[in-house]
C-alpha cells in the first residue's frame, strides 16, 4: 500500500496541531510540504510551525491555489499551450460553461490570469498531457505532504489528490467531514456527488482501492462528553462514525447542553457571556445581538455557546427529525465550539430531553 493516510479527527482534536508535531519531530533533511485551502488557517499553521520548529527551510506552508499553479500549471503548461505563461490569479470568474474543455479561454482571462473556477481541472489537464513529469518532478522536492482540512477539496482536486497518492511521496491528510462546511469550488459539477460530507464516501472507496489508510481520532481535548455527545447524534448511524470520547475534565457552575427562553437570552448573556452563533442573518433576523455566522465560527474555541437555531434545528430538537447533510454539519460546527457549555434558543421544547435554564 503506498504511504498515505488520512486521520478522520472530530472536532477539538488537536487536527492542526498534529501537523505541527509532526514537522516538529522530522528529520532536519525530510522535506515537507503543508498545504490547507483558507487563508486564515494557513497563517495559523504558519505561526504554530515557526513558534515550534523554527523557519528551516524544508519545511513549506502553501495555500491549495498556489500549490495548483506552482507545482502543476506553471510548469506543466506548455505540455497543453505552448508558449502560454501565468500571469495572475483570477479569483473572480464566473464559470465557462459554454467554452470547451480544450480552449485556452476557459482556463485563463484576457490578462492570462488562471482563473480560479477552472484551476483545479487545467492543473489535472496539465498534469495529465505531462504523462507523469508534473508528479515525478514534485516527488524530487519532497518526501511528504501534510493537508490540513482535507474535507475542503472537491471536484477536480480530487484527481490531483488521486495522483499524489500514486506518487512516490508521503501524503498525510487531516480533515473531519463532519465539519464539511466550505469547498475550494462550490461551483464545479466534477465529482459532484463528493462534494461535503459526501467526500467521505470517496475516502473509503480510495481505502478499498489500496491507495490509504484510514484512522478515525474520537477524543476531543475540547467539548465535556455531554456536548461531544450531542454533536455524534446529528449524524445517523450509517455514516459509521465512531462515538467522541471527551477528555475534557473540567467542572464549573454551569456544564452542558441547556435551553434558554427568547425572553432569558439577555438575562443569559449577561451571566455566562457565551459566544452567540446563527446560521446566517437570515436565521436571526432583526434580533439585537452581536452574533457570529456558523461556518465563520469553525476553528475557534470558547468556554460556552448559545445557539439562534434555524426552523430545521428546532424540529431537530423537538421531534428527532433528521438535518440534511450541510445542515448538519453547520450545526455540528456550532455546537463543537463550546468547551463547557451550549445553550440553545427555544420557547417550544416539544420531546427535547435537554432542560432549561431558568435565571
């Protein structure tokens, strides 16, 4: 089996810092390279790397846009347009959908900037037209790579992440699909059956090919058990997760998962100060609170929660009845935030075995 894993981490686990460790612990001559997909985790990755290892060079943190161009259509481009170059990045573009796959127009605007909607297919086309070189020259300047938030990549990153696991190097994938919330192209139609949660599903079929391993890392430093608990059974049983274990020992005045009355929430906020989440602006209209959107919360830690829940959830609560995959996993982002305590905005419980808070 080649050299290649991925450790399906629940939330708390210490994903990022796994990484860290391992940079930390290699070799001074191992060459590594550590990729992520958002900004703000690479700069987190970057600061941790540097305060635990130091800035020696053979270890890189690069975003998955700029791996993309450096490693594959820089190089690899003439293979499909000779004579073309990079010019930039075009984050912007709208997808070609009426420009053939072949055309050069498809893949870069008029200043011959790569457009982002298409990258990840003209890196495959390149990468494939190479008949191998792109891989083999990327498997001459490291022997591993670490991704982080494996879960973020979909369509056409997919095939590239297929070649580096055939390629003579180390891959090793953090990720939770639990926590699909983002993908690197929300509009590509290539392998659109993957796309979020759904990703799991292809990492299993890649398992039964031989091409990785799986690990599944169930303790969260972060959420106590009741809160990691909850956030297991936003999930039905088929997805076969296996169940958080919390080492989280800490005991306050006030731990757990609690309902709160619209008309207690000030009282609420006043006592516990918990970080305020919401769906969207949509989910909490008009309400005067300082809130912060689901998918903008993910990566933070903080002692307690308090959740405006959309229509969806609240049935959830009340009557067991199941979110759709993306639902789940925005709540499940949510919920994973808190260290001791969530509550949760509800003036109707309905079945909801969860108590209430009472000021």
């Amino acid at each position: 089996m080649p050299d290649n894993q991925l450790t399906l981490a629940v939330a708390g686990s210490r994903k990022t810092q796994s990484i860290v460790e391992a940079c930390a612990a290699a070799s001074p001559d191992e060459r590594i390279l550590v990729l992520t997909y958002t900004t703000a985790n690479q700069d987190e990755l970057r600061r941790r790397i540097v305060s635990q290892v130091g800035s020696r060079p053979p270890i890189e943190i690069m975003g998955w846009f700029t791996f993309l161009i450096r490693h594959f259509v820089k190089p690899a481009l003439p293979f499909v347009y000779p004579g073309a170059r990079v010019a930039g990045f075009d984050f912007a573009s709208d997808p070609q959908h009426y420009t053939s796959n072949k055309a050069y127009g498809r893949y870069f605007n008029a200043q011959a900037q790569a457009r982002r909607v298409h990258l990840a297919q003209l890196a495959t086309r390149v990468a494939d037209a190479s008949r191998g070189a792109a891989v083999a020259c990327l498997s001459r300047i490291y022997n591993t790579i670490y991704i982080d938030e494996t879960q973020d990549l979909c369509g056409y990153d997919l095939e590239i992440l297929l070649q580096l696991m055939k390629a003579p190097i180390a891959v090793r994938m953090v990720g939770d699909v639990r926590q699909a919330a983002i993908l690197t192209n929300d509009r590509e139609s290539k392998h659109k059956r993957y796309q979020y949660m759904r990703i799991w599903d292809w990492f299993r079929e890649q398992q039964k090919k031989g091409h990785l391993l799986i690990e599944q890392r169930s303790q969260t430093w972060r959420c106590r058990q009741e809160i990691a608990s909850f956030a297991d059974s936003l999930f039905d049983p088929s997805w076969e997760f296996s169940p958080t274990i919390s080492v989280n020992t800490t005991h306050t005045d006030h731990d757990g998962l609690f309902l709160v009355r619209e008309g207690d929430v000030p009282a609420y906020l006043e006592r516990f100060d918990p970080l305020l989440l919401r769906q969207s602006a949509g989910s909490a209209k008009n309400k005067p609170y300082n809130f912060m959107n689901f998918r903008l919360a993910k990566g933070l830690s903080w002692p307690r929660v308090m959740i405006w829940p959309t229509g969806n959830i609240c049935k959830f609560l009340r009557s067991g009845a199941r979110l759709e995959d993306r639902a789940a996993a925005d709540f499940y982002v949510a919920v994973t935030r808190a260290e001791q305590s969530v509550a949760i905005v509800l003036d109707t419980p309905g079945n909801s075995p969860i108590p209430y808070w009472y000021p």
